[in-house]
C-alpha cells in the first residue's frame, strides 16, 4: 500500500511520522498510543485519530489488534 494518490502530508502529520521512525530506530519497536501522547502532550483522543487518519491517508499500516504495531509507508526522504 502506498499513499493514496499521490497525497501530502501535513506538517503535522510530518512530525508524527518522524516521531514514530525515530521511536522505532532508537527502541527497536513502533511507539504504543501512550508514548506518542506523552511525546505531543495530547489528549488519548487526538492520538486515535491522528493514527487513523495516517492510516486513512496510507502513510502508515496497522495489525489490527496487535500492539506496537504501526509501520510507515512513506520514504524516508519524504
């Protein structure tokens, strides 16, 4: 899966995506919820919602039901 026609990211998003490459490289696995919430300091909410919309967008997968289990799709150099 790719991301769906050629679509952009946010700067937002962007940080999102970088926050959870460099949690994945430092750790050796993706971020839970819990970190990725402590890290932007949001709310449980906004961080459900911000991975469904990546995840919408196609510039991360998801194991449903599995934990830790976010992968990007995008390139690095994106």
């Amino acid at each position: 899966m790719s991301p769906k026609s050629g679509a952009r990211f946010t700067e937002k998003q962007g940080h999102s995506l970088a926050f959870i490459h460099i949690y994945s490289y430092m750790f050796g696995q993706p971020p839970a919820e819990a970190d990725i919430q402590r890290h932007f300091r949001v709310s449980p909410p906004s961080v459900r919602q911000m991975i469904v919309t990546l995840e919408r967008n196609g510039f991360i997968r998801r194991q449903p039901g599995v934990p830790r289990s976010i992968e990007i799709l995008v390139p690095l150099e994106g």
